[in-house]
C-alpha cells in the first residue's frame, strides 16, 4: 500500500480521505482472512513501537501491541504513564516524546489531555498516533468501527445511524461521526439528555456538510428506521463533580424491549467497555457487533503500523 500520509501522523480522522479509508480496508480485511504469517512478508523486526498510556486501556493498547507483534516488530509499554514515566517527576509530556523518538519508530499516545497528540506530533521525530486524547479524538476507533460497519452491512453510504448515550465526552463518536459524515447521504440521530449532548463545533459540522440529523433524548425515537445502533459508556472520568455523574450515569440501556424495535439487519456497535449500557442478554443475538468491533481492532491497527513503519 503507498504512504498514507504526509506527515505520517495518525491525529484525527480528517486526515483520511475515501482512498485512503479504502485502501486501509482492504489490507484490513486481508489480515483478518488469512493467516498473517503468509500475509506479511514484511518483518518488522528492527522496528520498535512505543505504546505510551496515560489513561487506562484495554483494546486499544493490547491491539496495537498485538497488531505489532503479529507484524514481527517490537514493543515498549508504559501503562499508567502519568504515575510510571518521569512525569511524576515533572517532565513535560513534549521532553518524553522527544526521548522516546529516539528510542521507537513509532509512539501510540493515549493521553487525558485535549489535544495532546497534535502536541506530541509538533516535537516528534517518528510517526504519533493519536490513541485517544480526553474528550476530542480516537481516530483508529472511528477506523475499526466504519470497517466494522462495512463488514456487516456491506456498506458505508447511505446509512442511518444512531449515537446514543455520552455525545459530550465521547471521543469516539466524535471521530466517527467527522468520518460519516463525508460519506453519501448519512442520516443522524444523536440522543442524549442535555448534559451529554454533542459539542456544538461538531452539530456546526453536521450543517456545513449538509448531514440529515436529529436531535433527542428518547432512544425509542429512532431505533426502529437505524441500520446501526453506536451506544457509549458515560465518561466518568471527565465529570467534574461525582453528583453530575450520578445523575446521568445509567441513562440509556439496550434490553430485549429495545431489541425487538431494532430492524433485523441492523447492528449494534459500542467502542467497550460497557457498564450499564447493553443488558448481558443482548450478547448473543446475532445483532451485537460489539466484540467483532472490538476483533477488528487488530486488523485496522495491523494495517496502519504496515502503512507507516513498511514505506
Ligand atoms: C473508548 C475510549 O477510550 O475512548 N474505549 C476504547 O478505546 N475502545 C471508549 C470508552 O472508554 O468508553
């Protein structure tokens, strides 16, 4: 596959074009046909990648560092970076990308600050990929879940699709929802109660792109027309007070009542983990994409390591 970007970090959605996104599928969906042995000729076995985690994880850390390892390359990890790396001690998050670009071909940063990746990128001599920062961006979420989406339904375009639950901090809906919305014809329903609607930069692009949306609080308003159903977790993490998030912690949750209003083709998609929002019972109808999704996070992730570290 080319080069997927100039310069090759990994910071926001917008970076990929349709060409792009295509492209990445396909090798996407090669890793996840075939045994990756025969599929990756390339060994990556100089290259080292660095995951460096502010914030807890488990997908998307264990993905890339699998994706990582099934590409024959090496890994360096710090969890709990906050606490583990020198940032206890004082160091700006600038100085630890520094030094550790000169250790890493590539530095996977999940970070609680906004807009801390475009920050590590400005001082970084490897390729940053953005692994979530605070409540702005998780590009390679929003990556796996559109493969996730035309793996199921066998299409991208003209889909109508609900965001339900936390709109306010979720990262994840913020960048798929940039990504659906320059596709063709995709229709919006964003449900939330008040305290967790969608930040206004992002209705603002909805009607610069001419996307169809509505706005609700009441999950049954739309659940019988949508062909994907995307709910999240309630951010606990980015409530300023332990009473705001009470108030709004369990507010969505997909049962078996809420099944039985879902066409028969739709899909349901949450980035993981779930708390309260999807009853255990919901797991084996056929509908629930979630662990799929959360598979498919190795081949995407496989497939954007290739892209950066194989040119
Ligand atoms: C999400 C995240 O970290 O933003 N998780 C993930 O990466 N799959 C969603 C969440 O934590 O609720």
């Amino acid at each position: 596959m080319a080069s997927l970007l100039n310069p090759q970090h990994i910071l926001s959605t917008a970076q990929f074009d349709r060409a792009k996104i295509q492209d990445l599928f396909l090798r996407a969906e090669e890793f996840s046909q075939r045994d990756w042995r025969e599929t990756c000729p390339t060994s990556f076995n100089c290259k080292v990648m660095a995951t460096l985690f502010y914030e807890p994880s488990t997908r998307t850390r264990f993905s890339f560092e699998a994706a990582m390892l099934k590409l024959r390359g090496q890994v360096i990890s710090m969890e709990s970076a906050g606490q583990f790396s020198s940032a206890i001690k004082g160091e700006t998050l600038e100085d630890t990308i520094r030094v550790t670009s000169g250790y890493a071909d590539v530095i996977v940063l999940r970070h609680p600050q906004n807009g801390a990746a475009r920050l590590a990128a400005s001082v970084a001599k490897v390729p940053v990929i953005n692994a979530g920062d605070g409540s702005g961006e998780h590009p390679t979420q929003a990556l796996l879940d559109l493969f996730t989406i035309q793996k199921e339904l066998d299409a991208i375009d003209g889909l109508e699709i609900a965001f339900v639950g936390d709109l306010r901090y979720g990262r994840t809906v913020h960048s798929l929802l940039e990504l659906m919305s320059r596709l063709n014809h995709p229709r919006v329903h964003l449900i939330a109660p008040p305290e967790l609607s969608l930040p206004q930069n992002y209705v603002g692009m909805l009607k610069e792109r001419n996307v169809a949306y509505s706005i609700s609080t009441d999950l049954s308003s739309a659940i019988s027309k949508v062909d994907v159903l995307y709910i999240t977790r309630v951010q606990k993490e980015r409530f300023v007070s332990a009473e705001e998030y009470e108030k709004v912690r369990s507010v969505y949750t997909i049962d078996a009542h809420v099944l039985a209003g879902l066409k028969p083709r739709s899909i349901i998609m949450h980035p993981l983990p779930r708390v309260t929002e999807i009853d255990r019972e919901v797991d084996s109808d056929p509908r629930a994409a979630y662990f799929r999704e959360a598979q498919n996070g190795l081949y995407v992730r496989m497939a954007l390591l290739e892209t950066l570290l194989g040119s």
